[in-house]
C-alpha cells in the first residue's frame, strides 16, 4: 500500500532583517516514519525563493512521533559571484497544450469510421484535447563588468526578450531555446550582477499526423504546428469522418543571436 504523505506549513515565520537577511519556514510532516520521505516532502513544497532573494541553506528535521516529524527551512542570502562566475537554477515543469490528432488510436465498435487521429469528432467540429508538454526552465546568474550594464545593453536584452536562439546555445539546438527576459543591479563600480530567465522546447522531427497520410514533418521547439482537416466519407462504416489534409508549421516567435548576452 502506497505511504500517504501530507504536510502543513507553519503559521508563523521567524524573520531577521538587517545586513545579513534570514528567515525560516516550518512544516509538519504526516504519515510517515522515514526520515528520507519526510525531507522529499519537505523539498517539493518548500518555495524556491523567499522575499526574492533569499534561498535554501538548510533543512532541520526533528521527528515527533512514531509518524510525525517537524521540519525547518532556514533562508539565506545568496553568496555573492565574483567578475565572470555564474551559476545556474533550473526547473522541469509541464506546460498545456490544446491538440486535436493523437499519437495513435484504438477503435471500438463495427460500425466506427476511421477519424483518421482526430481526437473528439462532433459533427463538423474536432475538439482536442489539452494534454501536459514538458518545459524545462532555467535561469543563468552572472556577474558581468559594470560597463555593461550601459543604456545600449538593456535595450538590446529588452529586444531580444521573447526571442528564440537562432544557433545552438548552452547545450540546445537552434530553436529550442525562448528567452523570458532579465533582471539585473549593479553590485559594485567595477561589477553588476544579472540573471537571465530561459525556457526550452524540443525540436521534433519526422512527426506524423494521421494513419500516416502525412509524415516527414518538422517541427522547431517553439513553433506551432496546426492542422487542417476536411470531411470525408468512410466507405466501410457508410459514414462522413474527417481526415487530415495539410499540416502548418508556422513560426510564432523570431530568431536572435544570444551571443550578444555575453553569456
């Protein structure tokens, strides 16, 4: 039988302010013995980021009872990078998208026509479904010579913004990688700290629609891909179906060099 887990936070959050910022959060974790799943537990609910600066330094954890621990997160202040040090965040998460063919198909029923991979065929309308899509997010913080941050530099990351690489970076292939934008403060006269926020898709290829009526498609991470059906008659079912009759991949977003991040 699968251990049920629940925990709940705290009502209260201690806080230090001053030069050197802290602040701790509490959980009680419930139904469980094991001190590995408590701290798990712990890990996915605790936030990310505390006041926007703060992050996890440590996790404290005291049992209570034969199924029952309490837990702290203790917030700190980031340590500061030198000139031209960087570190990375990342995080995988799901994004929505509406689709209306599937992957593959089974069929019930003698009389069914063949829909050809539509998904929800009412009448003349084909409703899809939305399903989960993997999105992998990550921030890049780096110290970077003052003189960057110039007037022509923040324009040139604000042109950039909601821009898609147009050559492969940081691991990715061209068109995989969409930059969300920066933010960045200087943090002395000879250097200034910027964190740059990214988001990556997966270029597909050789994609399908259909019962293979069309195949051999592209698709670059962040384009969208839509498709175009029309009725058709099934002749073993004496029905009207749809069926696909062109696929269009078309691209939302432009294309920019990321090398003039300077990352």
């Amino acid at each position: 039988m699968a251990t049920i887990i629940t925990i709940a936070e705290q009502f209260n959050r201690p806080i230090t302010v001053g030069k050197n910022p802290t602040a701790e959060i509490g959980y009680h974790v419930m139904g469980t013995g094991d001190e590995l799943l408590a701290r798990d537990a712990v890990k996915k609910e605790m936030p990310a980021l505390y006041d926007r600066e703060l992050v996890p330094s440590s996790i404290r954890i005291e049992r209570r009872d034969e199924l029952l621990y309490h837990a702290t997160v203790l917030y700190e202040r980031r340590a500061p990078l030198a000139l031209g040090d960087y570190s990375i965040s990342v995080e995988t998460g799901g994004g929505t998208q509406h689709v209306d063919f599937a992957l593959s198909q089974r069929v019930y029923g003698a009389s069914a026509p063949d829909s050809h991979g539509a998904i929800g065929i009412n009448g003349d309308t084909i409703e899809g479904v939305d399903i989960i899509v993997p999105v992998y997010k990550w921030t890049i913080r780096r110290v970077i010579p003052a003189e960057w941050m110039s007037l022509a530099y923040m324009r040139t990351m604000a042109a950039i913004t909601a821009t898609v690489n147009d050559a492969p970076f940081w691991g990715f292939e061209a068109g995989e990688v969409l930059f969300e934008g920066a933010t960045g403060s200087g943090q002395s006269v000879a250097a200034a700290e910027v964190t740059f926020r990214f988001a990556s898709l997966p270029n597909q290829s050789n994609l399908q629609v259909g019962n293979g009526e069309i195949a051999g498609i592209q698709k670059y991470g962040w384009e969208h891909l839509s498709v175009r059906w029309e009725s058709t008659e099934d002749n073993l079912a004496a029905r009207l179906t749809k069926k696909p009759v062109g696929v269009y991949v078309s691209q939302v977003y432009r294309y920019s060099s990321f090398s003039v991040m300077g990352i």
